[in-house]
C-alpha cells in the first residue's frame, strides 16, 4: 500500500507544526480549480502540521472561495465528481476518493447573488451574467462587439 505521507517542503514535521501551530483558519482562493488529489494532499498535510489525524484538514477552517462556473481543475478531478466514478484500487483512484470525501465535509455555502464589478453599467452586468449560463440575446452580441 502507498504511504500518503505529502512533501510539504523539505521542512521537518517540527518546522511544519510550529509554522501551522497558530493557525486557525485557511482561504483557498479559485478553490473550484483544486483537482480531488490535491484536495487529498492537503487534508493530510494540516492533519499532520496541527498534530490532529482525526479531523478533517487538522481541524482548521478551510474557506473556499471560487466561481462554478470557470473550468475545472487542469489535469486533476474535479471536486463535484461524484465517488462511484473511482471505484478502483490504484493510487491515484484512492486520492481521488479522499479527496472527494474531504470534499464533501464543507458544511456551508455562501453564494454571492449581487454584481459589484459592474454595478455602475448594469446593462453589461446582465449580459455578461447571460453569457455565463449561455442564453445570450443578439442585444447582448451587439453590446458586446461595440466594446471591441
């Protein structure tokens, strides 16, 4: 069996757990492009760096930020792949279901419904939020040119 033992850094466990000691809370900007093996990874190094193996990312509080509708990750498995699909017993099938169980403890959810970036030209703001989910008018496509 592999060991999932994550190289950090070349730093001993001590250096990492004294690093992480005060440590309560971490933020994972574009969280969404994390493939489930990293995910993984992490959960495993904040368990080791806050000496807590039974809990979920060392008993930090992970905060996730990030936009579902950018791509997923470049080479890894997305978070919202569902666990049936890494049924199999290799290496990377296993940190794949780790991570997909890491995945699945974020508890809340926080959607941010209201367009700041372009509140001052709310016309453009309702067509780029069109563009995203693929319903866009030939009112949007003409806004859209103009600004070329």
């Amino acid at each position: 069996m592999q060991d999932y033992s994550v190289i950090v850094s070349n730093k001993s466990k001590t250096e990492l757990r004294e690093e992480w000691k005060n440590v309560a809370f971490l933020l994972v900007d574009e969280a969404l492009l994390l493939g489930l093996q990293l995910l993984a990874q992490l959960d495993h190094a904040l368990r080791v760096a806050k000496e807590r193996p039974d809990l979920w990312f060392g008993g930090i509080a992970l905060i996730l930020s990030g936009d579902s509708f950018q791509y997923p990750p470049v080479g890894g498995s997305a978070s919202y792949t569902p666990i049936s699909r890494y049924a199999g017993q290799t290496d990377d099938e296993i940190q794949k279901r780790l991570g997909r169980l890491a995945w699945k403890t974020v508890n809340t959810v926080v959607t941010l419904s209201e367009q700041q970036r372009m509140k001052r030209d709310p016309a453009y703001g309702e067509a780029v939020s069109r563009l995203r989910v693929r319903q866009c008018t030939y009112t949007d496509l003409e806004l859209f040119n103009s600004r070329v």
